[in-house]
C-alpha cells in the first residue's frame, strides 16, 4: 500500500510505528467538502492495510471543522444530482467515519479551534480526542433542520450516555473544551497550539506497546461499545434525505448560505 501517495487535501507521514495525516483548512477556517472526505476516507483505508502502525494523529493546519463547505459545488447544499446519485453523494460523510473507526491501529485526534458537525462526527469515530482548552464542538444540524446523521448518536451514546447526547444533539449549542473534558466528549484538554504535540506524545506511547495486543484490546473494546452503532444509524443517511423536503430543513438552508 502506497503511503507517499499524493493527495490534494492532506499530507500523510509516516516515522515508525506512528503515522500523522494533516489536512489543510481555506484561510482561517477548515471545511469538510466532499473531496477533503474522500481523501481522509482513502487515507483511512491505506493505514487499515499497514501491519506495522501502532498509532495515528488527525490534524488540521487550522480549526478540526468548521462545518459544510458551502463553495463545493458537489457538496452538501449545492447539488443537482437526482435522489439515487444525491443518496451516494450523502454517504461520503458515513463512509469516512466508518473508515477511520475500522482502523485497527489507536487513533487520535488533536482538536483545535473548533469541532462543528461533520468534524465531531468524524473525532467520535476515533479512540483519543486532545481538545484546546480555547477550542468548542457544536452539533449544528438540528437547528438546519436535519438530523445528526454519520452513525453518530449511536457513538456518542456509547461514549457520554444518552442523556448528554441528546441535549448536545438537540439543543445545538456550543460545548466549551472544559465541558467536553468534564463529560468525557474529550479526554483531554491543553493549552492552545499545543494539540498536536499532546497527540504525537500519546502516539509515541502507543507505539511503544506490543501491536498485537493494542490492536486486539481495541477491537474487543469497539466490539462491546459499538455494536449497536450500525443496528441503530443504519437509516440515518435515508432520514437525511427526507429532511431534505421539508420546509424547515430549505428555511436553514438559505438563512445558513447566508
């Protein structure tokens, strides 16, 4: 499997046991279009096929998501496609969770800034989430009139509890890194700038383990806290699509465009 591959979004390194993949923002704020998605799920699959990879940080050079990219022509608001082609479209977001979540080796995230919607999605399908204590996550997509899809509410009930979930998730409002440590959203919290560092340090931990054994702990650990996740989000991405023909989902659309 080729790790020097090249990709458009995001940068992948690899030194040891431990790989980084770094995906670029646009200006000061990072948004998920569907082609950053792609990359992050092709690098997903290209680290799922090393043997020798113990542990790997997901970064960004900005914020870890500011939401949809309302520019991306194929992306969340601007598509012309018919519903069959729309509905592939819509499972770019579930298949990069799934991907990330179905690496064996321990991942990380380093969560600067902020963690909006598709970005929370995606850091609740990893192992580790690091959060600047200057950073917030936010679940925005009830207040746009759709429902928290990506087979998220059934990892986030695994990991805060279904009461937790359901107030983050419906009441759409900012979540402050100490919150999300105190809740456990988060499992730590450093100062701003240093996420990154934070990560790479847990990672060299990590890697310093038998591969065998964190791979299997791992598995048993998703096996137990996770096997309910596709039983329960299987009809998330078609609840999505429905959302899409109310009136309430095409108000927040045009007041989210601006």
């Amino acid at each position: 499997m080729n790790i020097n591959k090249k990709f458009q979004y995001l940068d992948m390194t690899k030194s040891e046991r431990i790989i980084v993949v770094r995906y670029s923002c646009t200006g000061k704020l990072t948004f998920f279009s569907k082609y950053l998605m792609i990359e992050l799920t092709e690098a997903a699959e290209i680290i799922s096929k090393l043997s020798d990879v113990n542990a790997v940080v997901l970064c960004a050079d900005g914020p870890f998501c500011s939401g949809a990219d309302l520019k991306d022509k194929d992306g969340l608001f601007n598509s012309r496609e018919g519903f069959l082609e729309r509905r592939q479209t819509m499972k770019v977001g579930p298949d990069m969770c799934k991907a990330w979540q179905s690496i064996e080796a321990f991942t990380i995230a380093a969560i600067e800034e902020h963690c909006i919607g598709g970005g929370a999605a995606l850091a609740a399908a990893l192992d580790y989430r690091i959060m600047s204590n200057s950073a917030y996550m936010r679940l925005p997509e009830i207040s746009l009139g759709m429902n928290m899809s990506w087979h998220t509410l059934p990892r986030l009930v695994a990991q805060i509890g279904p009461s937790l979930t359901k107030k983050y998730a419906i009441l759409c409002d900012k979540i402050p890194a100490d919150e999300a440590l105190r809740v456990g959203l988060v499992e730590e919290s450093v100062n701003a700038g240093n996420t990154i560092m934070r990560a790479k340090a847990i990672a060299d931990q990590v890697a310093d383990m038998p591969i065998h054994s964190v791979k299997m702990t791992k598995a048993s650990v998703n096996a137990a806290a996770f096997s309910l996740v596709e039983a329960v989000g299987h009809a998330d991405l078609d609840q999505y699509l429905l959302t899409e023909y109310t009136d309430d989902f095409k108000s927040a659309a045009l007041k989210f465009k601006g």
